[in-house]
C-alpha cells in the first residue's frame, strides 16, 4: 500500500497525524506531510482509517503494488 | 405534512429554538424533504446535504465569507481571517496557523488540565453544579487568558465583552437598545486589545500578542487595525464554541449512561467519543456564506448577494454520507464530520477545541464518572450556537 496527500486540498484538519502518527505528520501551519509514502503492513489499518476520516479527501492510497 | 419542511413550497420552517435540544430529527427532515430551500421567514437560502455543503465550503470564490456588513456583530471592520476571502485571506492564515498547530496547543494542555480539575474542586464536595456556568463557560475562557498572556483576573472582562457581542439581549431587553449595547461593547473591545498592543510593544512575553506585535506578513508588521481585528475573532470564536459543546457533550452523556460507562471504562474511546459528538451536536448549527454570482443548486435558483446558510448539523447526519448516521458511535470507522467547517476557512482553533474537549472529558470522568440531569430538571438550550444554558447535574458524593 501507498499513500498519497493532495497538498492543495488540504487544510489542517489534522486527523491523519492524530489517527496514523506513523505515516502521516504535520507541517508548521499543521497540514499533512507523509513521512512512509510505503505503508507497512502494520500501519495500514490506520493508514485506512486516516483516509475515511480527512473531511477534505486528500488523502488517497494506492493498494495493489505491495 | 411534515412541520419542518414544506417540499413543495420548498420552504424549512426550522424553528431553532424548539428544536435546538434535539435538532437531529429537524435535520433529517430538512435532507429528506428539503436539502435545497428557503427558510420560511426570511428567504434566505439553506444548503443541507453533506456534498452540497462540502462543495460550498470548498468554493469561497463563490461561496464568500466578506460579509461584515450583512451580520451586526458590533463590529467597524471585517474580522481577520475569519470575514475575508482567499488569497487575501491566505496570508493570515499562514500567520496564524502555525500559532494554533496542534503540537502548539499540546504546550497549553497541563495549563488546562489544572484549569478544569481546579474548577471541579470548587464544586465537588457538593455533589451538585450548574455545568454551564461552573465548568463550560469559564475552562474555554481560562484557555484563551493563557494564550493571550493575560491573567486570570480578566476571566470577567471577557466573559462580559463577550456576552455583549453574542447576546446582548440578556441585559437589554429592548431590540435597540440591545444592538446599542452591542456597538458600545465592540468599542470597548476593539480599545482593551488596543491598550494591550502598546503593552506588548513596550514590554514583550512569550505570548500570542507578543507575537501578533511582532510577526510579519510579507516584509511588514500588522497594522493596529489587523491585530484588534484578529482578536476580535479570538473572543467571538474561541470562547462560546468550546462552551456550547462541553455543554451538548456532557448534556448527551448525562442522558446516555451507557454510553458514558464506555468511556468511563476505557478512556481510549474519549478521543473517538469528542468526534463523535462533534458530529452528531454539531454545536455550531451552521456557518453563513454570501453568493458572489447566480448559483441553481437542485433546481433552487440563488442569485448573487443573497445571504445563504450552509446547514452544518444536518450535513453531519446525512445517510448519503454517514453509515447509520442517527447512531451514536463512539468507535465509528469513517467520520468525515464538518463540525469544524471544512475549506479555506476550516475552524482556526480546531486544534485548541480538541484538546480543551478531550481533556476536559477525561478530567470529568477521571472525578465524576457517575452523574445525571438533577431529577425534575431539564436543560435548556439556545439557539444558533447551541449552548446548554442551563445544564443542573448531580452526582453521588460517597458521604
């Protein structure tokens, strides 16, 4: 699995970073930066749960290559 | 033929104050039979369904927030960032941001912590409080006099200033007069944080003014007019918000033992309980955008300048969106809530708001697990922002 965040899209909500510490982490205003752009097997339940929660949807993961 | 809703008509007759305890049911009328219509009495446009209000949301070039003038709020300018429109808007944002960040508000959080386990402490040995007035109002207030720098003596000024904005009717009855009470307060806003500038810039601290006194946008310190007109903001944004929804919070759970019990059990499930809430309270019922062009939504024809109402709380119930939305659920797997709005303008305190919510529900837990609505008593709630104004609990004092 990888992941993705549309950067123009997001606003600073902050629910990756809360949800999945491990992949996602916050830039000086707060929005997303995705530290694992490869999500490991352990992380991707949070991964997919940082996902169903961005009221923006701009994160997105990519499933299939891993 | 529904009370809420007239489909053909295309009209909400959505009387807020009587539906202000519950507005769930309302909402979900409104989505059903009316997700694109015109409040009875006035007119005015109202936009309800979650992907229409997402869409709004994300479309400030269409969907403005420059709207000073249309909402007396005692106010002589536009509040910074909060009235005013991408780019410009931007610019203050990427100012601010990073002074509201989360890892930023997580400095605040032992400050807060002591705040509301101080405040229980006057109340305790009781086995009785009004929640509102003795928990809800003044731990938000507390918060922002540790932002600002300020001390805790000033907890009346503000609760005071900010009543005079927000509902100035409590103490004039008389509508004019009211509105005069208004303007005079915002004055007497606008001339506090004028008065704590010169303070700053004479003698600097580690605080959010120092830095509004210091910062600069592209090249240049803040004007006098764009620092008050920040602060502005900060008092009728930061401190009612919090307070209303503490009060919908505990009002739920006090009304919902079994669900209080889950979170008195595993304190795990307070951070998924405080979103939860959020989306299904949603405090702030709806944020206001002013139409820069024609817009047909539904079949509903808008036209530039009207005053149209994005229905936040009922977005938050929608079924097109939400698994089982009329479910209260703690652990829900998806929740895409806009309780904080959502675009440009997502709710600048967001971070601050969270961490006072979840903190102030463990610490509330942590010493009073077991508490309920004082028999014979109902809670009373307002309007607009739905704030538990009278909120009578009482809980079990083991003596």
């Amino acid at each position: 699995m990888r992941v993705r965040v549309d950067s123009a899209a997001c606003v600073g909500h902050g629910r990756c970073y809360e949800i999945a510490p491990e992949i996602f982490e916050d830039d000086e205003r707060g929005h997303c930066v995705i530290t694992r752009e490869k999500v490991p097997p352990a992380h991707q339940d949070a991964a997919r749960r940082a996902e169903a929660n961005c009221p923006e949807q701009a994160i997105q993961l990519l499933t299939g290559d891993d | 033929m529904s009370k809420v809703v007239d489909p053909e008509k295309r009209e909400i007759n959505f009387v807020e104050a009587s539906a202000s305890a519950c507005p769930q049911a309302a909402y979900r009328e409104i989505l059903s039979g009316c997700p694109v219509g015109r409040f009875a009495l006035t007119g005015a446009p109202v936009i309800s369904r979650y992907e229409d209000v997402v869409w709004a949301l994300r479309h400030p070039e269409i969907f403005s927030s420059a709207m000073d003038l249309q909402i007396a709020l005692g106010t002589e300018r536009p509040m910074i960032p909060q009235q005013i429109d991408p780019p410009e808007q931007t610019k203050y944002r990427k100012l601010l941001d990073p002074r509201f960040s989360k890892k930023r508000m997580m400095e605040l959080e032992p400050a807060v912590r002591a705040d509301a386990n101080g405040l229980i402490d006057r109340f305790f040995d009781k086995g009785e409080c009004e929640f509102d007035r003795d928990f809800a109002i003044p731990l938000p207030c507390n918060a922002f006099l540790h932002l600002m720098g300020l001390p805790p003596e000033e907890l009346d000024t503000f609760l005071r200033m900010k009543d005079g904005i927000i509902r100035p009717h409590l103490t004039h009855e008389d509508m004019e007069a009211a509105q005069q009470y208004r303007i005079q307060t915002g004055k007497e806003i606008y001339a506090y944080f004028r008065d704590m500038i010169v303070l700053r810039r004479k003698e600097p601290k580690d605080d959010l003014m120092t830095y509004l006194v210091t910062c600069e946008l592209q090249g240049r310190k803040l004007s006098e007019n764009e620092i008050v007109d920040i602060c502005f903001l900060f008092i009728l944004a930061g401190l009612d918000t919090v307070t209303a929804t503490l009060g919908c919070n505990v009002a739920y759970l006090a009304a919902n033992p079994e669900q209080r019990r889950k979170l008195v059990a595993d304190r795990g499930q307070i951070e998924g309980a405080v979103e939860e809430l959020l989306r299904w309270e949603t405090p702030v019922t709806a944020v206001p955008r002013l139409l820069k062009q024609d817009v047909t939504l539904n079949g509903l024809e808008m036209k530039e300048g009207e005053l149209v109402t994005l229905l936040l709380g009922a977005s938050n119930v929608d079924d097109e969106e939400f698994e089982s939305a009329e479910d209260v659920d703690f652990a829900r797997e998806r929740n895409r809530h806009l309780a904080f709005g959502g675009g440009a303008h997502r709710c600048l305190g967001s971070h601050l708001a969270r961490m006072e919510l979840r903190v102030a529900m463990e610490v509330w837990h942590e010493r009073i697990p077991d508490y309920e609505v004082k028999p014979g008593e109902t809670p009373v709630y307002s309007p607009g922002i739905r704030e538990v104004q009278y909120l009578p609990l009482v809980w079990p004092t083991g003596s």
